[in-house]
C-alpha cells in the first residue's frame, strides 16, 4: 500500500512557486462556498509515520484557507473530563458542522494502531476497534460527511534521515524527543500494523490517500490539490440538486510526473544463452516445489495482467512446463458470460479458487473491473471504488487458507507494444492475436497506467504484494516472474 | 431482540385456510415477475434455534413457489472438496444468480455462532467473523441481491415442549436426536450469543427477521407474506426504471394482531397508600445508589419514550427528587436546533453523555428518529433503517464504559390519553401542555405502535433492554419505572 509513497516524488522550487499562488486562491474559494452552501461539512484526518511532515501540513492548511472557519483539533492524551466518557466521545466533539472544515490531527486511528504496534492490544481486539470504525465512518458517509484521510508515508531511511536533520537544526531539535525516536525503532512493526488497518478501513466512501511526506513542497501541494478536488466535486454533486448516496471518495491527482510505471527500468539486460540456462534452472525449482510434501496443505493462484501484447502467454508457457498437467489450471478472464453477469461481481473468480496442491493460473483476472472496467467506464465509479477492498477482502481469504497469491504486472512501453504490434500483423500464425481492438485500447495508455498505479497502490498488501516486471525484454520478465513465484511458494512452505 | 417473538402468536385454521390460497397465487406471481424481469435475486437465509419449524417453512415455501426455480441448499459439515476451500466457498458457489430464489439453510452464520456457544472461540474472533459478514453482505445489497435473513426463536419453554412433543409422535421422533437435546441445554448461552450475533450483522439492508417459531400456521403466513412483500416493493423499484444504491430492507407486515403493546394489561392496580409507602421506599433505595461508592465509576442514562399524556414527567420529578441536584440533568429533547442539524443524527446525543457518577434523564430521546420522525416522515426510509444498528452501536459505547442505559417506554390506551387530554384543557395550570398537535398526533397512533414494537424488537438488547411500562394508572408506572432502574443500577454496582 506504501509502494507510490517511496519513489522520492519532488517538486523544484521554480514550479511550486508558479502552483502554489493558483492553488491557494482556488482553495478559499472553494471553502467559501463550501461555507456558503452549508450542505456538508468537510472532515479531513491527518495520520502516518513521525516526522513525515503532519503538523506543517496542517499549518499550511490554515494558512492557505481562511482558519476561522477551519477547526483543527489535535488530540494528545485525554483530559479528566473525556477519559470519564467513552473512547469516541472527544472526537463526537470535534466534528466540524455543515459548512466547515475540520482537521483531527492524531485522531481514532491513532490509539488502536499504536496500542497493538506496542503489543499492548491482540490482533483480535484490533480488528474489534477497525470494524467500530468503519461503522462509525460509514455512518458519516451517510451523513454527507466529506471525508478525507491522509497518511503520511517515510520509508525506513527516509524516516532515519529525517529525525538526524530535525536533531541537528537549532530550529527543529525540539521536536525529536525519545518518542520520535522509540517510534523509530519500532518502525517494522508500526508498519505491517499500518497496514493492516489501512487495508481494512480504506472503503469506497472514505479511501485513504496516501502521501509521500519526504519533499515538503510535494507534500503541501499534493494534499492541497486533492482537498481542491474533493471540495470541487462535492459541490458540484450538490449543485446537480441530488447527490448519490454511496459517494466514492475522488482518487487523488497525480501532483508530480512520478508514478510507479514510469520510474522503472523497462529494458533490463538477460542474454539469450544466460536465459536458457537459468529458465532450466527456475523450472527445475518450481516443479521441485509442486512436488513438496507440504505443498500438500496449501494451494496458489497466479494472477498475471498487463497491457496488450505485454507476454503473459509466453511466461504461462513456461510456467506450465515445469507443472504437471494434472495440477495446474490456466483460466482465461474475459468479458463475463451471462451466467456470471447473473450473480456478484467476484463469483466467477470463487468459482475458480484451487483446491490443495493445485496451482490456478489467472490470465487476467479479478483486477478486470478496476482495470478496463473503470478505464472503459463499463461500471459506475463507486462499484469500482469499492472493489479494491472487496478483493483485498477477497485475497485476505484465500491467504488465510494456505493460498499463495502471486500478482504480476507486466510492465511495457508504448515503443514495445508497438514493435509487438507490427510484428504480430506480419507474422502470420500470429495474426490471430492482434485486433481493432488493441489498437483503440493504445489511446488509452495514460488512462491505464492511471489506473494501474492506483491499483497497485489499493491492493498490493504485505499478505499479496504485487509484483511490477520490467517486460520489454521478454527473456528477464519470464525469469523474473518464475523467481518470484517461487520464492513467494517458499516462503509459504518453509 | 427477541420479545415480539415469546408473545404466543397464533393464527386460528379458519383464517389460515382463508389466507393461504391468496397468498400462494400472490407468491407465484411475484417469483414468475422476478424471473421474467432477472434484475435480481431473491436469497433467503433461514437460521434460528433448534425445533423452531426451520426445516418445515422451507418446505412450505417450496411448495407454495414453483421448486424449478428455488435453489435450497443445506449445509452441513463440510465436504472434502469444501474444505480444501476457504470458509465462504460453499456458499458462494450456491449463491441465487438473477431471477431465481436461493434458500441457505444453515448459512455462514452456523458455524460462528455454534462454535462461539460451545466455547470454541473467543469473543474477539467472533467479533472478526462478524465483521468479515457484515461486509460480504453489503457487497450483495450493493451488487442488488435481495437478502432476507430470517431468524427462527422459540422461547426456551416453547423449545423444551416442542421437542417432548416431537419425541413423542412416532413421525417426527427421528428428528430428535441428542444433538437436539444437547442444544436445548446450551439455550441461555446459544440465546445471549445469538443475540449479540443478530444486533451486530442487523444492518439496513440486510436487518434480521425475527419470526415466532412456536406455531406453524404463524409462521408459514408471516414468512410468506414478508417474502411477497420484499418481492413487490423491490419489483416496483426496479419498474420506477432505478433503485436506491441504499436500499433498506423491508420491515415485515402484522401477521396476526398480537404486538408487544397490544398485549399488555395497561391498568395495573396500585393503590394511593400503598404507593405512597413504596414511593418513599424506591427513593431512599435509589439515594443510596446514587451515593454508592462504586457509583463513582459508573454514571446513569434514563430514556423515557412513550405517547403525550404517558406521564413522563410525574417519572422525572419521582427520579430527581431521590438526587441530589449536583448530579443529575434533565435533558428534554425537542425538535434539532440549527447547530444540532449540521451535524450527524447522534451528534446532539454525543454532548450529553453523562460523566462518571452522573445522572442524565432524558425525556424523549435518540429514539427520535425511529419514532416522531419514521411517522411524521421527516426523514427517509434509507436513514431510520439504518438509525437502529447506529443506536444499538452508540449504546454499546455507553455500556462498555459503564454507563447504565435504561429505556423505558410508559405505554398508555388512546381511552387513557383522551381522558388525560380533557382534563388537561379543563385544569388551568395544565393547560399549556396540550396543543393541536397533540390532538393530530392522536390520529397517528397505530402508525406509532407500529414504530413502537419495531423499535423495541430492534434496539431491546441485553445490555440495553427495553423496559414496557404499563402507565394507565400513574402510581403503578412511577413504581415499576424506579424499581427497574434501581435493579438495573444494583446489577452494575455488585
């Protein structure tokens, strides 16, 4: 879920200058009428690791709008007066009304995942806490709450570099206590916890956005334009005269020109001869692996997706070489028949869910509706807003079951695809695969790689990651792949 | 959850032969529009306690619909091939596709309660599962399955005479097995984790249905007519061309005329001496409570609901006069302020939680919503639907912090209230406390009994139970009124 949030986005100072004076102004009018309207009240939690930037982003905030009409609460250790009422009660008191933008800085997010980051509260009683939550913000959807919830995301080093330059400042010292830095030993731990809860709290209605808090001008002006969005959208919902009831929350714009797709090598070395050999060799591994006597109690599902002529049937070639006929199954998604149409979106998915010892491979798969389906608008936005946590919900299931699920994109450029294209049409037993189609589906590229970044961002989990494969070499992307899957088998059986 | 449930409803063989035929043809001709229009699918899901008719009611609906397009499904322990799979499985692959019925008889929810009830699993698991339940079924409202979940209850008497009797009958004895009896002995266990089960996954679209189980002919009728309602009112949705993404679930009709409020003998006797002695009595009872001190720990929430005229306020003078005036707070709860509409419906329940060791009397209440405004149509269906699981989560908070919710709902006859009325208008001093409005309310009154006995069934917890006042003669009311709520306050503090 962190992926986006590591890839060091920027913004130079030349262009933030140029942003920022266009942002602001657009900011208070849409808080104007925001205030002016008073149909909903916009509630925006500030969450993530220390020293990400959460305070200055909140001070920015009040800067750029009009703070009289912006309630920020931050919420420390409770007081006499709410630790005699229950858990909630303070954060009842600081909802902002119709009208109003409210900023709960350390809110009810923040005592649950500390509290079991700590060790101080099971698994169990966590998830007691997330399911409270998600009722109890459900209830403000319902409302017409506009809820936005920021994390704000360091890796690891990121977080080191950042606590030793505030130390160092005169300025910031102060604010790198033996807190901040017990917080960052516990790094690891606060992390998978994170994740777990922002895996089950991330709903169609209230998502979470994750920000990448290393670059402070990215980081102002990337929460101030997904505020700008969000408050946009919603009144124009509002000027409509009616608006849904099952609000998705919008997606966060793209601030910087950095993404997951574009900041990977797509063109990696592998010569013909060292690919030969090392395919015997990944081969020999995976069948060795199917064979295992533990394989026995657990199951697993490949699920390969990519753009058109990106080589997912060339890496299923190789992976079924090194199976046995009887235990593997390639199952080909795609547009449902009427039979599936007929029942929930994820059916034809479970229908195909692998028995013990049995190996599925998915070319394409149950990521079609946040993929072409959203591209092609083939499905209104918050049915695809809300299928992100249904197949978290869905993959959650099957790796609780033993199911190992190995997620690939096979990553291209347009270049690529096209060289694939032409040659296609030349070649004649390979004519077959190239239609009107796959040339309209390349106009849309930007909307794709959009919505795979989004993708990977909502539901590349540390239970089912994602794997991104550089495939403009094919050789690389086939071993790439067959390493993964079996260390991914590994790890489950050793 | 239950009460509506251990009233003893029956339905005489006259009516019944009457209703049946009318009712199987309405039937027919709703399951023949559903499949025609294949929109939807209708699934049932059939639970509740052991030799509560479960089993026969299936039957019945499959004799009364046509079977060729009812998929019923029984389950139980799994097969090799289901357990090879996750937990939900099974029962997605049995899952009604568009326009057919599905009956799930023994469904996802057997197994977490059974297993809960034997002491198999912790609380916080269960809590889990129903988590995992609760959003597997908004993804069928939200995919347009129509769920309805019944619950099938038996008082535990009613229980113990059903299996003797079945024991007994040659025909039906086989079905009595120790199994059966083993149940009947964790009654109290199976009921208090039943009802925590139906209070949390009672959502507003997916709420339970709690159908008295004890005589047949009730039960086949109130089961079929919920059944045709559900089917026509989401048929006439569906013709209207769109449909709420927010549908809330149909509140089953009157069966028979028993309901909990018609069922109680409103004029209890309770002479004026006898009350003044037992008056003074409860007082000093509930002043010493109050100064307990392990009261300091705890804190009181009073709900008084109940018709104009149903002397809620002689109650409010009898309960402040045992305390001391430092401690408690009458809060009277009219019509939402500006202030109090900009926020979330609980917003203004929120700010009167009562600290530790307070009193807060509340004369109307949260119930609001279900009640003045689900009859005087301030509010939609979709929003008080799913007021009752927000309610039952608010009171939940309370309760976990030690707060001691006691609802009463003082129940007055409409010959009582008009008596009170005219001596109102005749009594200078009581005058200002009958308006026009009383009077137009009056002629809502079965649409508010309705309201009433919905309510009760809905948010009567075990935690937080509904206490029925029968308020015809004063006296008797005041008493019953102190005497719960010194019991309830006892069973906090010991």
């Amino acid at each position: 879920m962190f992926e986006s949030a590591e890839l060091g986005h920027k913004i130079d100072k030349a262009s933030y200058d140029e942003t920022v004076p266009v942002l602001r102004a657009d900011l208070l009018d849409a808080q104007y009428d925001v205030g002016a309207l008073k149909k909903f009240p916009v509630l925006i939690l500030i969450n993530g690791v220390e020293g990400a930037g959460k305070g200055e982003t909140v001070n920015i905030l009040n800067a750029w709008m009009d703070p009289r009409h912006i309630l920020t609460h931050a919420f420390a250790d409770a007081s006499d007066e709410e630790r005699e009422r229950p858990f909630m009660w303070r954060f009842w008191q600081a909802l902002p009304p119709k009208g109003k933008v409210g900023i709960l800085f350390g809110n009810w997010y923040s005592d649950p995942i500390l509290r079991h980051a700590r060790g101080e509260c099971k698994t169990a009683q966590l998830d007691q806490r997330i399911e409270e939550i998600n009722r109890f913000e459900a209830m403000l959807a319902q409302e017409g709450v506009l809820v936005l919830k920021f994390w704000f995301h360091l890796s690891k080093s990121a977080q080191k570099d950042r606590l030793k330059t505030l130390s160092k400042d005169p300025d910031g010292a102060w604010r790198v206590t033996d807190h901040e830095w017990e917080l960052y030993k516990m790094y690891d731990r606060f992390r998978a916890v994170s994740e777990h809860v922002l895996r089950h709290t991330s709903s169609a209605h209230a998502p979470w956005i994750v920000v990448e808090g290393a670059d402070a001008r990215y980081r102002y002006v990337t929460v101030g334009r997904i505020l700008l969005d969000a408050m946009r959208k919603r009144l124009a919902q509002e000027e409509r005269g009616w608006h849904s009831r099952v609000n998705a929350a919008p997606l966060p714009p793209a601030t910087d020109t950095r993404d997951l797709l574009n900041t990977l090598v797509l063109r990696q070395k592998l010569a013909k001869e060292d690919y030969a050999k090392q395919l015997e060799k990944c081969q020999g591994r995976l069948a060795m692996l199917s064979r295992h006597a533990r394989f026995r109690n657990h199951a697993v599902a490949v699920v390969l997706e990519g753009m058109d002529a990106a080589g997912k049937g060339g890496v299923i070639r190789r992976l079924t070489c090194a199976l046995d006929a009887r235990q593997y199954r390639v199952i080909p998604i795609a547009a449902p028949t009427e039979e599936e149409r007929a029942q929930p979106y994820l059916w034809r998915f479970w229908r195909q869910v692998p028995r013990k010892a049995r190996v599925a491979i998915f070319d394409r798969s149950w990521y079609g509706r946040v993929l072409v389906e959203r591209v092609e608008g083939f499905c209104a936005e918050p049915d695809w807003m809300r299928a992100y946590a249904e197949i978290n919900d869905f993959e959650d299931q099957l790796v609780r079951d033993g199911i190992v699920v190995a997620k690939f994109w096979m990553a291209i450029s347009q270049e690529e695809q096209l060289k694939r294209f032409q040659e296609r049409e030349k070649t004649r037993f390979k004519r077959f695969k190239i239609t009107d189609e796959d040339w309209r589906n390349r106009e849309k590229w930007d909307g794709y790689e959009h919505a795979v970044c989004d993708m990977i961002d909502r539901t590349s989990t540390e239970i089912a990651p994602w794997t991104l494969v550089e495939a403009d070499n094919k050789y690389f992307a086939r071993i790439k792949v067959l390493k993964t899957l079996c260390e991914r088998i590994e790890q489950a059986l050793y």
